[in-house]
C-alpha cells in the first residue's frame, strides 16, 4: 500500500481499505468509518482503527436499487468530495461500497423537530412540498402527527420560534405549510389510509386481549392509532355524542371546521378502530372483566377553574372553556349585550371574539399583562380587534361587584409596570372597569 510524505494512504487505498472491512463485516447492519490507519510497506503490518455509524437502512431489505435516493428531496454536501459537491441525504456510501447498502446521513437534530412536543420532522415534508410532491409530504406529516388539519390551524408551532430562517428574515410558515397539504389531499379527495397489520400477522402469536382507550381527545385517538399500527384490536370510548375532546368542543368553529376534524378523526378509524359515543366509563375493573387487556386514560382536562376573588360564583359569571363546551353542544346559553372576559391568552381571544358571533354588542378584555406582554398569539389579538374588541391591559382583579344580584362591574388594580423591569417595583391604583356589562 502506498502513502504519501504525510503519512496518509491515496484515494484509492483509502477506498479498498474501506471496501475489505465492508466484506469482513457483511453481517453488520452498519457504515463503515476509517478512523485511524496505522502501518508501513508491508501489508500484514497496516491495522485499521475504524468507528461504526448507524446505518438507518435495514441492509438485509436494501438491494442498492438507489429509487430511494432518486425520491429523496434532501441534498448534503458530500464528504467523499471535501464539500466541493452535493448529494441525497440517503446515499451510498461511495461508488464501490461494499455491501451496496445505502445509508442515511444524520448531521444532528434539527432546532424545529427539537421545539416540537410531538417531535414532528418538519424539515422533512417541508423538503417534498418544495418538490411539489404534497401527496407524499401529507403521508410525512400524519406519519408522527395524526391530526394535520387540527394542527394546521390551532398549533403554538414553537417550531417557527426555533426556525433557523429566522435568523436571515423570517421563519418558515411551518403551521401554514401543514394547513396547506391537509387542505390540499382534502380538496382533492386522496386517500392516505394504509391497511394496519394484525398483531397475529406480525408476532405469530394469538389471543392478545384488546386494548380500551377512554377518551376521544387528541392522546385517545393518536394511542389508539398508533395501538392499532402496532397490531392490536382497539375500542375507544367517548362520554360526548362526537369524538375529538377539547378539539371539538374546546375550539370554535371559525378557528377549526368541524368537516376537517371529523376527516383527521375518519382517517384514524379508518385503520379498524371502534368508536363508541355517548358511552361514559364508570369503572376500570368492569373493563377487565369485559376482556380488555390494558386500559389507557386520556380524559383530557375538561374541569372548570374559577378566580379565586368575590364575586365569581354569580351566575352570570362564565368559566371560558365551558362557554365554548356549551355552544359547541349547543346547548342555551345567554351572555347579555355587554361582555367582559378575564384574561390574556388564546382561549380569552377565542372566548371573546367567539361572544361576538354569539350577538354580543360589546366585548371587552382586561387582563393582568401590559399590552407588549399579552399571552395570545400576535395575530390572535391583532384580529379581535380588527372585530373591534377592546382590550384593556395592566389589569389585576379584586372583586365582581354586583348589586341585588346584578353584575355591575369588576374591581381592579391598575399595575403600572415602566420603572418594574429596573427596579423590581410595582405602583399601582385602585379604580373600577365602569360598564363592562
């Protein structure tokens, strides 16, 4: 083997020394890496010091065909040709590799997958709706979020607050790119919907108990999809008349079309999933004996929460989600021509733009944030007061004043905070919101 005057091996004995480990190692489900050469003239003198990376490719399904190369939208710059040039993330190795197996390259976590409580590989259906292949970007997304056209509309997307983009202008419209391809495979009338396998056909292995999941939300129906990818026979058992928790009756209808929720949950029962409605669970135990091997609890968080001031039991004073449960139930409710809502966050904006379609004349947020600070989503508050509701901010509440029963007003402190980022001080006054109702 020849080196040159550095002591490093020529291209082609670099490869070769590459080429006979691969040989050596055929039953390894890895990627060779030379580490270290160490050796002179002779050839039995030369050891090889060499690491192994994770392929992500099973070897023994791979046939080196390289389709999966030709469909991947991902380019890298490449290693074997010190960055002067680019090829797919998935690749071989290099033109002689030895097996032909080809491998996946993984420079890191990316920071928009990282800020992302599901973990959603944005990045990667990103890349295929950049090749307009938006088919295949809506089988990327459900393949880890079930929900895309929930979460096209109604997500905090941290992602975009991670987004590297941002650094250069402004970050990718991650949230909306979702909206987009859910709206798009809806529109067009695709069907994603993949035949789950049975837990017989993958183990071999009969008369596994099924599983029940109690609760219809969000985690309810994403276990009992992914329970039943997995093989397993799945009942999901709902209180409400309709599946979808607080997605249903949490969210309004302006914001989240009921038609586009029941698609994302029809996909999910599509994989032979059994929904039972208006069915409320009063005991575990009768489960088991009704054969259900586990039992997983997903009743979400649908209990009332009340500010601890005088006042809040009144009638007429309403817990935000539940004003939202009730009308999405359409059950009566009457919330006067004056409203005041207590709060700064998404679910205050929801509440109050949401009091505006309920025929409210006036609608009013106060809340405890400077207006700079307010909770909610920018765009969020930016549209309700496009509807004209008027927010009233540095607001701390004392009291719901009431007389005989009728609500008259909140109590509250004026926060001035200018000097309090400085100092740590807070002045305040005490005033009254005059006809808030």
């Amino acid at each position: 083997m020849g080196f040159n005057k550095m002591n490093v091996p020529c291209a082609a004995c670099f490869f070769r020394m590459k080429t006979a480990l691969a040989r050596i190692n055929t039953d390894d489900e890895i990627a060779e890496e030379v580490y270290r050469i160490i050796g002179g003239k002779p050839v039995d003198d030369i050891h090889v010091v060499h690491e192994r990376k994770a392929r992500y490719v099973d070897e023994k399904k791979c046939t080196g065909c390289g389709e999966c190369a030709e469909k991947c939208p991902v380019l890298v710059s490449s290693e074997y040709n010190t960055g002067l040039a680019e090829e797919k993330a998935i690749s071989r190795r290099y033109l002689q590799a030895v097996p032909s197996a080809f491998a996946i390259r993984k420079d890191g976590r990316s920071p928009c997958r990282a800020a992302c409580p599901a973990e959603q590989r944005a990045q990667g259906y990103i890349a295929v709706i950049s090749e307009k292949r938006f088919e295949d970007a809506y089988r990327t997304i459900v393949r880890e979020n079930p929900f895309p056209s929930v979460c096209g509309r109604v997500c905090k997307h941290y992602c975009e607050e991670e987004c590297t983009r941002g650094r250069v202008d402004e970050p990718v419209s991650i949230m909306k790119l979702k909206q987009f391809v859910s709206d798009w495979v809806y529109a067009n009338n695709v069907t994603i919907t993949e035949k789950n396998i049975t837990f017989e056909e993958e183990t071999g292995v009969k008369g596994i108990k099924p599983v029940a999941i109690i609760g219809s939300g969000p985690a309810g129906l994403a276990a009992a999809r992914d329970l039943a990818q997995m093989g397993h026979r799945v009942t999901v058992f709902e209180s409400l008349p309709f599946a979808g928790g607080m997605m249903r009756v949490g969210v309004p209808l302006f914001r989240l079309p009921w038609k586009r929720l029941d698609w994302d949950i029809e996909n999910i029962l599509d994989g032979n999933i059994e929904l039972k409605t208006n069915t409320r669970i009063e005991s575990i135990h009768k489960l088991f004996e009704e054969g259900f091997g586990a039992v997983f609890i997903a009743t979400g968080a649908h209990k009332r929460k009340k500010l601890p001031i005088p006042g809040s039991d009144l009638p007429q004073v309403l817990i935000g989600t539940e004003m939202l449960r009730s009308i999405a139930l359409s059950k009566e409710i009457s919330l006067g021509k004056n409203v005041l809502v207590l709060g700064g966050g998404n679910v205050a904006m929801d509440v109050a733009r949401t009091a505006l379609r309920e025929d409210a004349e006036s609608v009013k947020i106060a809340c405890l944030e400077s207006r700079e600070k307010l909770p909610a989503d920018p765009w969020k508050v930016s549209s309700g007061e496009k509807e004209d509701i008027t927010i009233l901010p540095s607001k701390s509440f004392l009291e719901i004043v009431s007389t005989e029963g009728r609500l008259e007003g909140v109590r509250c402190i004026d926060i001035f905070s200018k000097d309090s980022m400085r100092t740590g001080a807070r002045k305040s006054r005490k005033s009254k919101v005059q006809n808030a109702y």
